[in-house]
C-alpha cells in the first residue's frame, strides 16, 4: 500500500476519576507547585491533541470545572515564550494556537449518558449504549469508553492525570510509533503531522517490567466495540481487550532507546507516592548559585 500523507488531528484524554479512598483527600487537589495536576496533563498534551477531553465521576465534576475556569491563570504561570526560547528544538507553533482560545476542552462525566454521539460513518462505529448504574466507579475502562466514544478523531492519546512526569519524548514516540510522523520544525516553516495509512494498528500499548501501562497509550475508536461488550459483560480490566484487537505492544527496551526513562510511568496511588511525588519537584536544582524557578523545574522534567 502506498504511504498517504495527510494531516492528522489526535484527541487527549485526561483520566480524573476515582475516588482517592486511599489518600483522605481528593487526589484531584493534588499539584504541580501551584497548579492541579490535571491541568498540567492538558498543557501537556497540548503540544501533539487538537483537543482534550477531561473523564471525571459525576461527583468531581464541579472541582474540575473550577479550576478549568482558571486555566489562563494557570497559563502564565508556566511563560511558555520563556520555554520556548529554552527549548529552540521544539514546536510551539501549533501549541500556541491551541491554548490561546482553550476552545477545544471538554469535562466528560465517566457516568453519563452516551446515546446522542457523532458517529460518522467514515469511523465504522455504531451508538453507545448508556452506561447503566451497576457499571458505575468499574475503574476507567469506563471513562476510557465514554471518552472515546465523544472524541471529534479517530486516535486518541489518553493518560491519566496522576502520571506528573510523563515527558515531551514518551508523548512524541507513541505519535511516532502510531505511523504518525512528526516533522522538526525547520527554516522552511513549521512542523507537520502526516500518517502512515499503511501501519494502521487499533491501538498502541507501552509495555514495561511491571505490565502493560494501560492508562498510558495510543487507543482508537476500533477499541469500541470490544470496550462495549466486556463492560456489558462486567468484565473491567482494560488489558481484557487487547487480544480481541489489532495492537502494537512498545517494548520498555525500546522507549529507552529514545532515552524515555521509568519516571514516566511514576503514578500517585498511594500516599506515599505522593510524598515522593513532592520531594521529588521540590529538591530539583537545576542550578547551584540561584533558587530554581517553577519553569526550569518544569522544563527539566518534561523535555528530558
């Protein structure tokens, strides 16, 4: 088959349900300095989605549509021109469009009814069913299910909101190892996402040591139907799916090669973690001779 090249568009998924029984507080109150976590997954994801769609319980929805209305707040508190002049190799082109209206996020209840959807015949997908109340607080196979089923594109990048170190370079390699090739910016003008029709896969899985990472990949909307059933079925683990399914398993071995280390993976599940999570931001010098800044820090964890 012949390569076509053609301008893809991704959404990003942002998975911020849960209920936190393990911590004593919502972990959705949890942040990056001063700014919540998921939020942070949103700017993130920005650099590579079109749009993001944030899945969230019924019950977390008014704390994250209060800090949503703060996000250009939030925005200046990065100085993404400064970043940018840090990080001359990177694309801030598009990313400039894309948060300077914020009209591309969505709040998705993981419980809500999705039998009104867009499904565009070019996607062979048929109508969801309503997620019925014995299904509901399942995990998030369920919020992944809903938020694939509104996403406006067929591949969908989807992580989960307590994964604060996820890089630049991870979010780059599953774009890339989709067949979505993502230019360097050059002198003749911007970066350029193209698709390789030819290496079309239902979703694209990183597997590490410890399993596979299911709440950090590439999914497509052919993930529907089996999504669909196994939660008919009462079946919610995620990985379930995957021998029902045409899928690309990213090797660790393989991400290291691209330099993308295990912190990437660092979730906050337990209070402990997030005691890591704190040292782990707050005792980053980047430099000897002055206090470091909240970009710097940033900058470092990101784009290493």
């Amino acid at each position: 088959m012949a390569t076509e090249n053609t301008k893809v568009n991704l959404t990003g998924i942002v998975l911020a349900g849960g209920k936190s029984n393990r911590f004593g507080f919502n972990k959705l109150k949890i942040k990056v300095d001063t700014v919540p976590l998921f939020i942070d997954q949103i700017f993130k994801l920005s650099f590579f989605c079109d749009e993001i769609i944030v899945s969230t319980s019924k019950s977390n929805y008014p704390t994250l549509f209060s800090e949503l209305n703060k996000i250009r707040t939030y925005q200046k508190k990065y100085n993404f021109e400064k970043i940018q002049a840090s990080n001359l190799k990177i694309d801030f082109n598009e990313f400039a469009k894309k948060n300077s209206a914020f009209q591309n996020i969505r709040i998705i209840s993981d419980e809500s009814d999705v039998d009104n959807l867009n499904t565009s015949n070019s996607l062979n997908i048929t109508n969801s069913e309503k997620i019925t109340p014995s299904h509901k607080g399942k995990g998030p196979v369920i919020g992944i299910y809903t938020s694939l089923a509104n996403a406006s594109y067929f591949y969908s990048i989807i992580v989960a909101f307590d994964m604060p170190f996820i890089s630049y370079n991870l979010l780059k390699s599953l774009v890339y190892e989709s067949g979505i090739n993502t230019e360097e910016p050059s002198s003749s003008g911007p970066a350029t996402i193209s698709y390789d029709y030819s290496k079309k896969r239902d979703a694209y899985i990183i597997k590490t040591e410890k399993g596979f990472e299911v709440l950090c990949g590439l999914y497509s909307k052919n993930c529907l139907g089996i999504l669909k059933e196994n939660i008919g079925k009462q079946k919610y683990k995620i990985s379930d799916i995957f021998n029902y399914l045409d899928i690309e398993v990213i090797s660790i071995n393989k991400l290291k090669q691209n330099g993308i280390d295990n912190l990437n993976f660092f979730n906050i599940n337990r209070l402990e973690d997030y005691h890591k999570f704190k040292n782990l931001w707050q005792n980053k010098n980047i430099s000897s001779n002055t206090a470091t800044s909240f970009i710097e820090i940033w900058s470092y964890f990101f784009f290493r």
